[in-house]
C-alpha cells in the first residue's frame, strides 16, 4: 500500500544489543542534559523581592484623566462602551450646572463610570476610541481579591488625583501616558 505523505519511516526490528538493553548510554544522555540545566541561570522571578519588567505595551489599570487644570476630560460620548468588546463599561450622563466649570471641561460629563474589571479582556478599544484622551490603559498591574464586588470600579476609583491640589501624586499616576492627540492638548 502507497502512503499518503512522505513522511513515513521503516520501523527498525533488529533485536537490541547488550549495550542499548542496559540503557547506560541514554541514562548518560538524559544526565548530560539535566547537569547543562542544572548551571543555567534560573528563570524563575522571586516575586515580591523581585518583579519582572513588562513589556512596553503592557495593558494595566484603567485610569480616567484630567487636563491640567483639575478638570476631568470625560465628556460622556459613550464612544469607549461601544468600542468595549465585552461590554464591561456603563456610564450615565449629565449636564454641567452653572458654578461647575472647574471640575468638567465640557457642558456634558460622566456622572456614573463604572468598569466591570472581570469582564474587561484589556483590549486598549476603550483607549483608542476615545477622542479626548480621557480613558487610559496604566502600568499598574490589577489586584486580586476574593469579593466579586471589589472588582467593578466605579468613577472615583478610576479618577486620577487632581494636579492642582496633588502634582506629586498626579505626576506619578500619569506614569509615561502622556497625552498624545494635539486637540486634547487644548
């Protein structure tokens, strides 16, 4: 019978020497190879002593952003819950009242923002469709906790600290996410 790839390979039947029945010389094989392993540098990362660096694009904690006048950029367009594959943003809307023009930059903003962080598959769609750079993926790594309920942020977990009032802090929860369109700048 002709085979269907020619892949196939005759299967030695020879009766095994006194050498290849005592497998001495694969037993040397196979400790050659662990002895090599034995003195390479170990890959294992003593994590909290030591963490490992990330990849430049590493995808963290949502994190919603200020200008830098204190005011939060979010303008409740709904862009980032459409472009969100998995659905895991909701947000409400409301109209700015008079006297509020230092905390919304625009006259309509988020005021419910809640992200489902189970359900979140940190894609980056949500940064991406965001036309004024409101919503960013950070550096920072999620936390792991027990209660289902810990894991939906809602606004003020996701809100960055105020420049006006804690530079230090807001300086330091920016990270290298800088903004990066010109209109947002602005």
């Amino acid at each position: 019978m002709q085979s269907l790839t020619n892949r196939s390979e005759n299967v030695n039947r020879s009766p095994m020497t006194f050498a290849e029945r005592i497998y001495i010389p694969e037993i040397a094989k196979g400790m050659a190879i662990t002895l090599k392993h034995f003195f390479k540098k170990k890959v294992t990362v003593s994590y909290p002593d030591e963490t490992r660096p990330f990849s430049p694009v590493f995808r963290g904690l949502h994190v919603l952003n200020r200008d830098e006048e204190g005011r939060e950029r979010c303008t409740a367009c709904g862009l980032c819950a459409v472009a969100c594959p998995a659905e895991a943003i909701t947000m409400e809307a409301a109209e700015r009242l008079p006297g509020e023009e230092n905390l919304y930059r625009e006259e309509k903003y988020a005021a419910k923002y809640e992200i489902n962080m189970l359900r979140c598959i940190f894609c980056g769609l949500c940064e991406e469709a965001c036309p004024k750079d409101a919503i960013y993926l950070s550096e920072t790594v999620t936390p792991s906790d027990y209660a289902r309920k810990k894991f939906i942020y809602t606004k003020e977990d996701l809100l960055i600290p105020n420049p006006v009032t804690e530079p230090e802090a807001y300086k330091e929860a920016l990270g290298k996410n800088q903004p990066t369109t010109a209109g947002s700048l602005k």
